[in-house]
C-alpha cells in the first residue's frame, strides 16, 4: 500500500510531539481520503519524513524581535510617541501623523540586524528634512537623530537597504523637548 504524506501541515501551538503528530496527520489522511479527492503529486510525499525549513515570519519576527530589543535597552524608562518593527525590506518606513503640540522636537531611533546597511530619510509636515539624513548599519547598534517640529504636522522616515535584506528593523519617536506651560 503507498502511504502518501499530509496535503496540510500545521505548525504552531499543538503540544504533541513531532513524531506523534506525523503519526497522526499520516493516519487521519489515510482514512480521510476517498477517491473522488486530488492528493498531491507523489514528488510532495518526501516532505512528510523530513521536516520542513521554517516559514520566513518566525525568523522575521525573531530579527525584528531583536532590534526592538536594542531600542528597549537604550531608552529604558522612556515613553515613545509610535514606533515599530518588522522584516528588513528593500524600502520601508512610517509616517507619525503629528505630535503632540507641546512637542518641539523628537529623537528619532532606530535599530536593525541582518549586516546590512540602511540609508534613512525624513520628513517634517510632508517636507523633506535633508539635513537629518543618515545610514545606519545593520549590527547590532542605535542610530539616533533629533529631528525639530517646527510646526504642528506629521514626522515621517523611510529606509532604503542597501546589501543583504536579511534581518529586522525597530524604530521609535521619543519627544525630545517640549513647550514649558
């Protein structure tokens, strides 16, 4: 009898054993199967006795995980206005839509793994801001920028990778100086 492998499967939060739940998946599609069903090609059955590599987002979020770890470290006790984090992508970036009125300027930080390197640009109510420009490499360090909000508006940055888009990225808007009352 040809035992064919599983046409699904799942890879998060089961609790059983990999053996067991290929064990399981294997007998749950042999009896599920009839003949008015298409299984898979016969190429796909390898897959069932070696595991699969795992899906791109686990690493992704691991990477972005640890960048977003490296902004929690420099500024511990700090209050960010928005931030965020993700997969290393040719082009990026994120637009803050304004900050507070009292607010006069903000540090920007931002932080990525991977070896890569990030050429970063800014925006200050939809105008460029070339003279907060910068790159950061990928390794493991904090890039910071103060970035002034001369008037109310949005505050906005985009990172272009240059070299290897392995790794994650994390960045953050920290209010720098604020209007006394």
């Amino acid at each position: 009898m040809k035992q064919r492998g599983p046409r699904r499967r799942r890879t998060h939060g089961t609790g059983i054993g990999l053996a067991a739940a290929l064990s399981v998946t294997a007998l749950l599609g042999a009896t599920s199967c009839s003949s008015g069903e298409q299984s898979g090609s016969p190429s796909a059955s390898p897959s069932a006795t070696k595991p699969a590599p795992a899906p791109t987002p686990d690493t992704a979020d691991a990477d972005a995980d640890a960048a977003r770890t490296l902004l929690e470290g420099t500024f511990v006790n700090m209050k960010s206005l928005s931030g965020g984090s993700g997969e290393l992508r040719p082009q990026f970036g994120n637009t803050h839509p304004a900050a507070p009125d009292n607010v006069l300027s903000v540090t920007f930080a931002f932080a990525c793994t991977g070896g890569g390197e990030v050429a970063l640009t800014f925006t200050v109510a939809d105008e460029d801001v070339p003279s907060a420009n910068g790159t950061q490499m990928c390794d493991g360090s904090v890039f910071q920028q103060s970035i002034e909000l001369p008037e109310p508006g949005s505050v906005g940055f985009t990172g272009v990778v240059t070299g290897t888009e392995n790794g994650g990225y994390a960045y953050a808007y920290y209010p720098e100086k604020k209007q006394l009352p």
